[in-house]
C-alpha cells in the first residue's frame, strides 16, 4: 500500500476529505484511512478512528482493520492503544 491516488479516488477523496467527521492533519494517515476503507467496505471515517485505537467501534471491523494493517508489509502503527498513529515503512515512504 502507498499514500497515492488515482484520478478517481482523488475526486472521491476530496469529498469525503471535508466530511466533518473527518479530522487529521497527517495527509498520509488519511490517504491510506480512505484507502482501507474502500478495500475492506467500510466508512473510511470509522477506518480513521479504528487505526487510531478510539473505543466504541464494532470489534469486527476493527479486527478486520487492524488484521488489514498486521498483513501489509510496508504499513504499522506507532505507539499502542487510544492515540496511536499508522505509518508507512520502507520504500512506501519515498
């Protein structure tokens, strides 16, 4: 996974990017929140909350996102729990 768009999911980003239930100010933990979101089926704003540990989300979907993320060789979290962030690793990161 990489932190890039093409010409349709940057339209649909950009839509959902001012949603006001979406609030970052990392680009890249966004990005790759609308990102897993459209992979798994799931609001990519409820995707954010789950790779950041928030509580009060369904446990199957932050299972499933969280398996998402352990699966991917070139993404991992920083830091455990409530707070945490997600981040690419390797080459993902030029």
């Amino acid at each position: 996974m990489d932190a890039t768009l093409d010409a349709h999911e940057r339209s649909l980003y950009a839509g959902w990017i001012h949603s006001p239930s979406v609030a970052s100010s990392d680009p890249i933990e966004t990005i790759l929140a609308f990102k897993i979101g459209r992979l798994l089926n799931y609001p990519g704003s409820r995707v954010l909350k789950a790779l950041r540990g928030q509580t009060g989300l369904d446990p199957e979907m932050v299972r499933r996102v969280e398996a998402f993320v352990a699966e991917e060789p070139n993404l991992e979290f920083e830091r455990q729990g409530t707070g945490r962030r997600i981040r690419l690793t390797g080459e993902a990161t030029s």
